[in-house]
C-alpha cells in the first residue's frame, strides 16, 4: 500500500522560506516520479515541480527560480524547498507518486504567506 505523508507547511512573512517533505512508503520509491501540487482556496490543484527517477526536473513558471524540488531515495522522500515566498503561493500543498502508471497523493500540507 502506498502511502505519502506531507509535513513542513506553516505560516511565513512574504520574502520568507519553507521547506515541504513528503516520506513516502510502500513503493520502489527510486524508480518512480514524484512532485507537488498546489490548491487555492476556490482554484484548481495546479502541478508546481515534478522530479523524475533520474533527478530531471521540471517547474511552473510561477515558481522557477524560486522554488527547488530534490530527492533522497536512500530516505524515501522528496523536498520543495520554496524560497521568496508570496502571498499568492498561500494553498495546500500535495505530493504525489506515480507507482505503474497510478498516481497516489498526500494528504495535503498547508502553506501561508502573509503580506
């Protein structure tokens, strides 16, 4: 069973920074895609970064030169470090996992950027 916990969400001044986790479990987790999305109050979950098994990556425009997603496969987990902060990043942010073509998400981490 594949499972996906986020932590690391909170509330942070704008120009601040947060750094997301997401430990997955129940997976060969080196072999698999992995990469946060965001939803905003009323808005779409919209895909933020994605990072491949081979440690490609791939960002929205809206966070590209800010945001940073990374892997350590020996601790089954993936980060976002989100640097520069806005108040218009303010949304939960989810990871996901893609196991044989199945996408498996978290449960979600809330991130606040005050004004």
């Amino acid at each position: 069973q594949v499972q996906l916990v986020e932590s690391g969400g909170g509330l942070v001044q704008a120009g601040g920074s947060l750094r997301l986790s997401c430990a997955a479990s129940g997976s060969i987790f080196s072999i698999n895609s992995m990469g946060w999305h965001r939803q905003a109050p009323g808005k779409q979950r919209d895909l933020v970064a994605v990072i491949t098994s081979g440690g490609s990556t791939n960002y929205a425009d809206s966070v590209k030169g800010r945001f940073t997603i990374s892997r350590d496969n020996a601790k089954n987990t993936v980060y976002l470090q989100m640097n520069s902060l806005r108040p218009e990043d303010t949304a939960v942010y989810y990871c996901w996992e893609v196991v044989a073509s199945k996408v498996y998400w978290g449960q979600g981490t809330q991130v606040t950027v005050s004004s």
